[in-house]
C-alpha cells in the first residue's frame, strides 16, 4: 500500500495508507485516548474519546485542486467543521491532526464527565482497579470534579452472570463493544449481545448454556473497565499485588505464553502474555482457568512405598534407594531388555531428555515410548520434523495469498488457538479448507468444508493431488530440484480420476478442484493436522506429504505442517527421543511392553505422568505382572495405585523449563513459586535415580551398547556428558542445546536474547494493553528448524493408492475418538470449568438415530469384537450417516470397544429412557 | 562554692512544692492528642456492617508493608461489608507499624483509624500480628466519624464512606 505522510502535533509521520489516525498517532509516540478501540479489533467509533482536530488542505470544488495560499502552503480547513473520532478516520495526504488543542481537552474532559454519571465509585472493590483503563484516563485526561450529584447514579443488580466463568456488573458497563466485537470477529462465537437501549442497553448472552465459548476469558482482559470480571478471579486479589510469572501453558501443542500472576506463593489467576508468533495476546479458557490443580490438597506430597497392599509414606533417599536397587537387580537378573519406561508427552523437555537418557544410557534399555499404548490411539505419525512449517513462520502475518488446509483435525478441542489464528488469517483474505468426516466449529468460518466418508479422507488427499498434476499446477522447479518419485507417483495415480476418488470419498469434485487450485497457487500453503487424521494413519498422511511437496509449499517460512499430535509437549517428546524408534537400537513401544509385561519378558517399568490403566483398564493386568514399578505423578492416579514407589513431583508453578510446541518454538516457563510441599522437578528426579545407580555398585552397573546390542561390563560413567552432575534446568537446556539436533540455541541464555519489541507494544501502551496482557520480557522463544528448512534435503513421494475399508455387516458403523477440550482429566481439578466438563457419551447422525429409535440421552449398546460398551445418546444433525463418535473424556470406555483407531461397531438400542447427559 | 551550693538545692528545694509534671504510669495514664496515631482499630457503620470492604489501599499506602489483606466476596444473604466484597482476614503486623497514618488516608470508608491506645507490647513475635478479630470493634462500641482531619480542613469524606446504611 503507498505510504501516507502527514503531521500529528507537529511531528510528520509516514504510514501505510488506510491506517487510521489512533494508530498513525501512536507510531508517532502520541497518545489519543480510546476506549472501545482495540489494536487487535475492528474500530466502531462507539464511544468518542479519540475525538480530534483533524486539519485537511482545502480543495477547490471547481477545479479540485488544492487551494494554496498566500505563503504558498495549503489554506487548511478542519474537517467537517468538527471534532472527528480518530479510530475511524484514515489518514490522508497532506492533513494534519491536533490532539492537545483546548477544544479536544474540552471534549475529552467532557466524553469522561459523560462516562462517570453512570459508573459507580466502585474503584475500591472492582477487580479491575489498578490496571482499568477508565481509571487510567480519567487521571490523565478527565475532570477533577463531577458536576453530577453522586446520589443520582443508575444502579442495576450487582452481579449478573453472564455464563458460570464471567460475571456481568452493568453498572460498571461503558457500552464500547469491545467484548462482543472480539466473540463476533475473533473468536467466532457470536454469543454475546446488546439488548434494549437508552439507559436500559446492556450486554446479554445469546447462547445456551449461556456463554458458551472457549475464549470467554479473553473478553474480560479488554474490557476497559471492570464490567466483566471472571468467577476465577473475582476478589481474590488486588492486581498491584500480584507477582507475574512469565510461563507456558501446559494443555495443549499451542504453548500459549501466559502468566501465572501469584500473590505470595498462591496462583492468583492466569494471563496472557504477549507472543505474536504464537498466541498474540489470547488464551482460552482451559489455559486461564485449568490451572487450578497446581493448589489441590490432593497432591502427591511424599513418596510413597508399597508395603503390603498400602503405600506408606517415605523419605526420598529410601524412596530412591529402593527404586535403584529394584532396577539394579531387574537389570542383572533378566537384562536391560526387561525394562521400560512411559513419559508423558505433557512434561517438559529437561524431564523427557533426562528421562530417555536415564533408560538409554545409564539403564541400558531402548524401551521407551510417550504414549500409554491403548487399543484406540492412533500411531504418532510426525511430520513435524521433517516437513514443518519453515524456520520463521509467523501466522499473525499472514493472509491473502495463504492456504491452510485443515485436515483431520478439530482446532478448538485440540489446540483451541489455532481457531483464533486460522480465523485471522481467513479474515486478513486467506482461503481455508477444511477436510474431516465430522462437522467441527472451524465449518463456521468462511472455509471451504470438504467432509469425506470416515475412512476415506486420503482420497480427497490423492483427488488433491491429481488435480495438481493434471492441471499442471506442480512446483516444477522445486520438485526437479528436492522432490524424487515424482514419475512413480504419477504412474501409481494414472489409472484413477478426480472424479473417481472424489466418488469413493463421497464428496463434491469442484471443491475439491477448488482447494486444490486455492493451495496451489496460493504463495504460502500451510496443512494442519491432527487426531482424526492420524486415525486414519500413514495413507492420508503421506499423500498430504506428497501435495506439499508437489505445490513446493516447503522448506520456506510460513509454508508446511504443523501437527496437532496429544500432549502439549509431543513435540519435544519427539524431539528429545522418548520414541522406541528414536535411538540406535529399537526398542518396544508402548502397546508392545504390555504384552512383553504380560509375558514376563518386562519385568520393571517407569512411568511418569502417564496413567495407562485409566485409558485402558485391561493395562492393570500386565501391571500386576510387572516386578516392579515406579510411578511419577502429581496425583495419586489410578496407574499408581499399582506401583511399587510413587514419586511426586513439582507442578509448571513449581520448576522452570521449556516447552516445544506444534510449531517447534521452544519456550521456556519460569519458576512461579517455591515447588509445592517441597517436590523435585521431573529431570530432578531421574538424575536421582540415574545417581543412585551409578553410586551404589560401581562394577555392576553395566550399559547395553546401543550399536551392537552387546551388553558389556563397564561403568557407565564414561564421557563428559554421561555425568550427571546437573544444578538447574538449564544446566540440562545446555546438555540439549549440545546433543539433539536443531536445539542449538535453545539454552536459557539464547532463549533470552529473544526479547524485543512486540507489535503491540507502543510508548503508550497502557492505555490499549493495560489489564489485556502481559508485556512479553521474557522473549518470544526459539523455533527450530524443520528437516526441509536445510536447501539441499530431497524428499521421496510416496503416497499411493489405499484400498477402502471393507463393508462389515455385522458392525456398520465407523467408530471414531474424538478429542474434547473439556475432557475431565486430572489438570481439571478445583477448576471453575469442571461444570462443562463432557461426560461420556456417544453422537450419532439424525437418520441413524432414527433407525435405531434412539432418542437424545437414550442409552444404546456398542459393541465391536473387543467388547461393548453403554452409552447415552446425543444426536448431532449435521453428522454423516453411518458415523458414531464418542469423545475422549474421562471415564469413556473407548478401551471396551476399539480394536484400532478405526473400529467398526454394531450398535443397538439399550434403554430408551433418558438419561442427562450434560 | 557553699553558695552555689544552696543555689542548687534552693531550686530542688522550689520544685519540690510545684506540681510534678511526671505521671505514675501505669497507675496514672496520660490523656493523649485527638490526632495522637495509636492501635488501629476497624469501625463499623451504625447499623453494624463492618466498614471494611476489603480493598487493600491500605495495605498498598503502607510504607512498612505491614498489613495484610485477603478479600472475599460477601455472601448477599448475610453481608459484612455493605457491596459485594469484604476483608475475609485483615492482618497488621504491629511490629513493623511505623504509626504513620498512611492506611487512615488511604481508606476510602474511614473504616481504619489509629486510636488512642499505645500500650502495645508482647511476648513474642506472632502475638504482635493483630488480626481481624483483635482489630474490629464489637457492634456495640460505636461506629466511625468523619476523621477529625477532615472536618478540620472543612472537607467532606469520600462517597463510599458517606454510605450510612
């Protein structure tokens, strides 16, 4: 866009044109006061504070020229004769605005004059005192006194709430929009609503249940005054005595920048912190207000150890002695082979590196994996790493010219921010297609919605493909120059039609033409991925991989995958090797280490953080098995009740560490508070162990090579970084800085130089940011490079043609897990949400409901060759026929039935009474 | 030098018939100043309501940081505080008080005021924390005035503390 100069008090500055005058001002560092305009929100004009003297140079109607004047400079006229609200108004050639005149002081002193006859003096009550921006204008630009008597103020009802997280107080309302603006355009919820007008206008919710929406949360940080406070917060602290504690979020693979505001050593609330690369200045509500288990009295506080049929409690030196002898003497009786560890994807990279070189190196054992293994979860298929979105990417930035293709996955019950950003970037002018067998909130947006039979996703991934090659929209540079199979492909592809793979898909072929051409011809194609998509496994997956490449949308900043695998750090779980594939020698993965248990080959496992037994209860049986096992957890779960030690463990608030999230940007999270009763950090804990072996019988500790399998006796200790004399966390940062590849700089120390300047941020920033977010000082972390991100690394096509999933009579439903963000699980704990949390049932289609006779809430039995299961029913109008979803939540008996991450289920009528679901 | 002598002991001698300016503490208290500033004591309103709302100014005005405010908000069946919100604990560390007044200004509801009471002294350390129940006078004992200050500088308190219920 050509550049506009134009002079505001006196300084002359140059910006974009369109920009409008609040935002022209503030790059010249000069503050116009607003309250319903947002940075981050449309302008509406709504509430006049930014009203200023705008000064244009005079045209002549006659000849439109501009007049001059005697000096020769343009004779200047304001604008409309009157003060203008610079939120709306563009700035233009040659005008030139006044903020400081006394006519807009008058203006300004009277707009807050005007907002004050109605708001209470409820200052010293409000949760939002101390960083309101009504109080903040007010001081610098409003009247000292009020010519209104404080006896004829409007009083509403206090509290009204506006949903069970957020309270309405009218009384305090200015009526600016803010909040309904940004579920309208940002969230895309348009749950919230002005009803009546005059003195009566007031915000309602539209929805039932009222508010519902997963960003709730946000609508309460720009609120400029304290209408709209949270239950999480309300009262709980004044905001000048909260200690903000830069941290990452540890629910989902966004890895929102967040705060974690503690006063004293309790966690006050949560906020945002500014991160354009990752979550601008949003969170959802499980971030802002799931962070309520870190404070429950039903923490893990001791180790514990099994005597009998009780765990007693411990000190940590016997706790670990006896870990390391048990394993010491499993290892010398049956062999490193014999033992196993799970670590959860949700733990942080020092935790999940010390953990894979605890088995590794000091153990000797290659069985180590990041999952629990359950009939139904999908194989982690990672294109992350190889084929991610290119070193650089930044989806704040992006818009027209982008194509995102959303495959397989549900945005907000997997990551919810991406919701937030995919919608961004379709209203900045990207296009967005979104291709899964079941309707998701993300059908919502101007997308393109594609929903293929269940099964059958990989041939609208291949129908994509061939409609690239046939309508030669291929990369073809950059597919001679790093793509190999090219003519293979097209050979394994000749005999098959758009048309005929759209028809196996059941879905329309011009759009899938369309998607086709949007994402190759677009200059930047991103594919995001997730839970279903993996479900459905390697077919669909490498024939994505295989569009990517053909439409050259990798190997460059804001083009490629991002993955949506569970956990919020699968990524660095990845990354740091926590995979039985990932070292020299393979090892058993989860699923096979309960048969191996089951058998007696395993004898003695780890698991930390993982609860196993609670997705798949039949897991207890090979537990049982087990000699021996360690349990690291915060909370006694259902898997530690059979362990032999349980090992608690410190909380995000109570340790530091780093995060990668879906992008690969490595965050780091600060300590928020002294660990809760004393636990030790994850990577603390094996470093403990991993001592305690290697001090208690030097000879005898012994380490499988993992070249050859060999087992040889000798210490352990050996190299420089087999020492394990680690103080801090970012002592193990620099050991991963220096081993896993790509981590480089990613040590404390070059996490830090990150900081900079944000987009937002401007000299006068309270008056936007003040009580939206945190500033980010604490850097907006590394992302590390992707496989493709290295020039001269080729890539082989590979996708071919699957056969479809036989018909079975006998079971004529697909069943599919779906994820739900409100899942119920233990981070859900003392939580303000824990009244949405989904209890388990099972969504069927309208017509197969029908068949069955079964009526919302009635129960059916699903049944399968693994097992059956009961259920109550909910009936989503909008799901193809013959599709059965039930979510993944606590207490859902995915296990009972899934024979693998795509079973076919019979299902039949149980009792058609009712039964409540919600 | 005897006259020096009988100099100084005439003097003795003429105070000893005047009225002693000492007093004999503990027995005898002296009277102090209105605005003397001594143990803070939480005030009500007249119809029994605790003053205090729980807002914490005063524990932000506190030079020695020696109060502590925990806020909750009130249950609309039984209230203490008039408004939604009330000080679940209030908490002053007598042996960091500097006596400076500070948290008088600071209340917006004259709920805090420095009373006359200065014999402030205990055994130990925890003792000195003076709670809410400490603090708080009994329903029966009165309820705040508009602090002399104000009347004397002839300026009226801030809204919420002209609220008499």
């Amino acid at each position: 866009m050509p550049d506009v100069t134009l002079v505001i008090d006196g300084q002359t500055v140059t910006v974009p044109a369109g920009t409008n005058l609040v935002d022209a001002a503030r790059t010249a560092g000069v503050t116009i006061p607003v309250f319903c305009y947002h940075p981050k929100l449309k302008p509406v004009g709504m509430c006049r504070m930014c009203l200023v003297e705008v000064w244009t140079p005079k045209i002549d109607p006659a000849t439109r020229q501009v007049v001059m004047g005697e000096d020769g400079k343009p004779v200047m006229a304001l604008m409309m004769g009157k003060l203008q609200p610079g939120c709306v108004t563009p700035v233009s050639e040659g005008m030139e605005v006044r903020t400081t005149t006394p006519k807009v002081r008058f203006a300004q002193k009277g707009q807050l004059e005007f907002l004050l006859t109605s708001h209470p003096l409820d200052c010293p009550v409000c949760d939002k005192g101390g960083e309101c921006p009504l109080q903040n204008l007010t001081m610098q630009f409003g009247p000292s006194t009020s010519r209104f008597d404080y006896a004829d103020k409007i009083h509403f009802e206090k509290p009204v709430p506006l949903g069970d997280l957020i309270y309405l107080d009218r009384e305090r309302c200015i009526l600016c929009s803010r909040c309904v603006r940004f579920q309208d355009d940002i969230a895309g919820d348009p749950v919230l609503g002005f009803d009546n007008r005059g003195r009566a206008w007031e915000i309602i919710s539209k929805s039932d249940p009222p508010f519902d929406s997963k960003f709730s949360g946000n609508t309460t940080d720009i609120c400029p005054v304290g209408a709209l406070t949270t239950a999480d917060f309300r009262f709980k602290a004044r905001v000048w005595e909260l200690r903000p504690t830069p941290s990452i979020c540890p629910h989902c693979p966004v890895g929102c920048t967040i705060s974690l505001d503690m006063r004293y050593d309790r966690l006050m609330r949560v906020m945002p912190r500014e991160n354009e690369y990752v979550n601008e200045i949003w969170i959802c509500d499980k971030g802002r207000f799931g962070m309520r288990f870190i404070e429950s009295p039903e923490r893990l506080r001791h180790p514990l150890i099994r005597k009998g049929d009780t765990l007693t409690q411990a000190t940590w030196d016997e706790a670990i002695a006896l870990v390391a002898e048990k394993l010491r003497a499993i290892r010398t009786h049956a062999g490193a082979t014999a033992l196993g560890g799970l670590a959860s994807p949700d733990l942080p990279n020092e935790d999940l590196y010390l953990f894979q070189k605890l088995f590794r190196q000091v153990l000797g054992s290659p069985n180590i994996d990041c999952c629990t293994g359950a009939p139904g979860a999908p194989e982690i298929i990672d294109l992350g790493a190889t084929l991610g979105v290119g070193k650089g990417t930044n989806l704040a930035n992006l818009g027209t010219g982008t194509a995102v293709l959303v495959v397989g996955a549900d945005p907000e019950e997997e990551a919810p921010l991406y919701v937030l950003r995919l919608r961004g970037i379709v209203a900045r002018g990207g296009d967005l297609t979104v291709i899964n067998p079941y309707p998701t909130k993300l059908d919502r947006t101007p997308a393109r919605v594609i929903h293929p039979r269940a099964g059958t996703e990989a041939f609208v991934a291949l129908a994509l493909i061939k409609v690239v090659i046939d309508e030669e929209l291929v990369a073809n540079e950059f597919v001679t120059r790093r793509v190999r199979g090219f003519d293979d492909l097209k050979a394994r592809l000749r005999e098959h039609s758009v048309a005929s793979l759209c028809d196996v898909a059941e879905v329309a072929e011009d759009t899938v033409r369309a998607a086709a051409h949007a994402f190759a011809r677009a200059e930047h194609g991103i594919i995001v991925y997730g839970r279903v998509a993996l479900t459905i496994g390697a077919d669909l997956l490498n024939a994505l991989a295989d569009l990517a490449l053909l439409t050259g949308h990798i190997g460059k900043p804001n083009s490629g995958f991002i993955p949506l695998i569970p956990g919020a750090n699968a990524r660095g779980a990845l990354d740091m090797g926590v995979r039985p594939g990932s070292g020299k020698k393979r090892g058993l993965s989860a699923r096979e280490m309960w048969t191996a248990a089951r058998e007696g080959r395993l004898r003695g496992m780890f698991i930390a953080g993982l609860d196993p037994v609670r997705d798949n209860p039949a897991v207890a049986s090979a537990l049982d098995a087990l000699e021996f096992l360690v349990v690291q957890d915060i909370f006694l779960t259902e898997t530690a009740q059979y362990a032999n030690v349980v090992l608690p463990t410190a909380s995000i608030a109570g340790r530091e560490g780093t995060f990668t999230n879906a992008e690969r940007r490595v965050q780091r999270f600060r300590q928020a508070r002294i660990p809760e009763y004393n636990t030790p950090a994850g990577w603390d804990i094996a470093q403990r162990i991993a001592r305690a072996l290697m001090s208690g019988n030097r000879e005898a500790v012994t380490s499988t090579d993992p070249t050859d399998g060999r087992t040889a006796q000798r210490p352990c200790v050996q190299t420089g970084t087999s020492t394990w004399d680690y103080v801090v966390a970012s002592d193990v940062a620099d050991e991963i800085a220096t081993t896993i590849r790509g981590y480089t700089d990613t040590t404390y120390e070059s996490l830090g130089l990150t900081r900079k300047p944000q987009w937002g941020r401007q000299p006068n920033e309270a008056i936007f940011y003040d009580g939206t977010s945190y500033e980010n000082m604490e850097g907006v972390g590394v992302q590390i490079a992707a496989e493709a991100d290295n020039p001269k690394a080729v890539f082989t096509l590979q996708a071919r043609v699957p056969s479809p999933i036989p018909e079975d009579d006998a079971h004529p439903y697909i069943l599919l897990a779906v994820p739900r963000a409100y899942d119920g699980r233990a981070w859900a704990r003392d939580s303000k949400l824990l009244p949405r949390m989904i209890k388990p049932h099972l969504i069927l289609s309208t017509v197969d409901a029908a068949a069955l006779e079964a009526t919302p809430g009635a129960l059916v039995r699903i049944a399968s060759d693994a097992g059956q299961a009961v259920l109550p029913v909910q009936i989503d109008r909008h799901l193809p026929r013959g599709l059965a979803l039930i979510p993944d939540v606590n207490g859902a008996p995915l296990s009972a039935v899934q024979t693998s991450p795509l079973t076919r289920v019979a299902i039949t009528l149980h009792i058609s009474e009712s039964v409540e679901i919600r | 030098m005897i006259g020096a002598l009988f100099k100084g002991l005439g003097t003795t001698l003429r105070y000893l018939f005047r009225k002693p300016v000492t007093v004999e503490y503990p027995e005898v208290k002296r009277p102090v100043r209105e605005r003397f500033r001594g143990r803070h004591q939480l005030k009500r309103f007249a119809n029994g309501m605790e003053r205090c709302i729980g807002c914490s100014l005063c524990a932000a005005a506190c030079p020695a940081d020696a109060i502590l405010v925990v806020p909750a908000e009130n249950d609309p069946a039984a209230p203490h505080s008039p408004g939604e919100r009330y000080a679940e604990r209030y908490e002053i560390n007598m042996l960091r008080c500097i006596f400076c007044g500070y948290c008088e200004d600071a209340c917006p509801t004259n709920a805090i005021v420095l009373e006359h009471q200065y014999e402030l002294s205990f055994y130990d350390r925890q003792s000195s924390i003076l709670t809410k129940d400490d603090l708080l006078v009994p329903p029966d004992k009165g309820h705040g005035e508009i602090p002399p200050i104000l009347d004397q500088l002839n300026r009226r308190p801030s809204p919420p503390a002209q609220i008499d219920l």
